[in-house]
C-alpha cells in the first residue's frame, strides 16, 4: 500500500447512478453528502457500500476482463438478494478512467469486505445515513 494508492483513492468521487447512467448522488471520503442520505432513505436503507470488481488490486484491466468480472459480481449479488444500483468512481487523475460497480443497500461492512477479497479488491466505500463516508481496507489491501 502506497500513500499514493491511498490518496487515489480518497481522493475520487464515488457517484451512485441513475438508470441512464446520470450521477444522482456523490460520496467523498470523510465527508457527509446529504444526497447520498436522500438516496438511502428513498430505498428504505440505513446504509450503502460502494463496490466494484474492476481493476483488481488497482491494476488497470482490459475491458474485456474487467466486463466479466462486473457480471459475476452483480450475479452473486443478485443471488444473495442485494439491492445494488449503478456507481461509478471518477479519480482526480484524468488518465485513470472510470471504475463502475455498485452502491449496494444495506450490505454489512465484514461481507463486503468478504466479496471485497473473493474479487481482490484492496477496499470499499462505506456509507451509513447521517454520516461521513468511510474507506475500508480489505485484506488485500493489508496483505
């Protein structure tokens, strides 16, 4: 882990999306968003976790690869009965593209840190109404 990696990553806008791909609501590290509270409560949830399966490790994947892994994420979600709508994550490099996955509802920190791991993806974004967004290190990122 480099402070680097570290400052990437608090440094990008996590967006949830709309079903046309429009942000509807952006969470910042360390910052409370009061549009992303407007998306939890109109889905009835108490809290999110942002979460992708590009780029493994931080590593940029052909598109190909990272399409694939986005599928078998959103199914294992889908089969565990997670909500999870569109987000993207836009870095402050522009030369980094943007990473999609999902905002997914209600998912409890230590199994999206288990998914987080099963998709070798060193954190997540953790989102609770009312608060501050939080990054999580994975097991990945600490191994």
């Amino acid at each position: 882990m480099t402070d680097e990696l570290l400052a990437a990553y608090r440094g990008t806008r996590y967006a949830v999306l709309d079903v046309d791909g429009g942000s509807v609501a952006e969470a910042l590290i360390g910052r409370h968003r009061p549009d992303v509270d407007s998306v939890l409560q109109a889905q009835g949830a108490a809290s999110g976790v942002f979460i992708t399966a590009w780029n493994p490790r931080s590593v940029p994947t052909d598109d190909t690869a990272n399409a694939e892994a986005h599928a078998r994420m959103s199914a294992l979600l889908s089969d565990r009965g997670y909500t999870a709508l569109p987000h993207a994550g836009f870095g402050e490099d522009p030369a980094w593209r943007a990473e999609h996955g999902f905002f997914v509802l209600d998912l409890a920190e230590r199994d999206a840190l288990e998914i987080a791991v099963e998709f070798d993806q060193n954190a997540v974004v953790v989102v609770q109404r009312g608060a501050a967004a939080r990054l999580v290190l994975s097991d990945v990122m600490t191994s």
